[in-house]
C-alpha cells in the first residue's frame, strides 16, 4: 500500500510548503512556536464559513444612555 494512502486513512497529516510573507511568519513564531497549527485552524474556518473578526479586539460596543438635560431627572 502507498505510505501517502495509508497516512490519509489514519487522519494524520501531511507536510507540505507554502510561500508566506516573511513579516507574516515573524508575527505568526511570536505567537506561537507551532505557526502551522495557526494556519491549519485559519483553513479550516475559513472552509466552513467562519470568521471572528479579531476576537475580543471587534465587539460592538453599546453606549451608555444619553445623560437627560438638567432638570428631567427622575429624583
């Protein structure tokens, strides 16, 4: 049986190259000394349609209610 057949019935994965913008790769090791799991868990959010914009750094943030003008507070 060929080794590639057999690798792809375990699940277990592959090792392939890609070209990545060096600044890229820099940001990605200063994150992580495994930047091939952060580009496989990109992959695969991006093929299911998922996309969380920057986390905690992109939520909507609601404002507080206006302050009434002096004299229409409730006291």
């Amino acid at each position: 049986m060929d080794e590639r057949a057999v690798s792809q019935s375990k699940g277990e994965k592959e090792k392939i190259s890609i070209y990545i913008n060096s600044e890229l790769l820099e940001q990605l090791r200063h994150l992580t000394n495994d930047p091939s799991k952060v580009i496989e868990v990109a992959i695969k959010q991006w093929l299911k349609g998922e996309r969380d914009q920057d986390g905690e750094l992109s939520r909507s943030f609601g404002r507080n209610p206006a302050v009434p003008p002096r004299g229409e507070w409730n006291d």
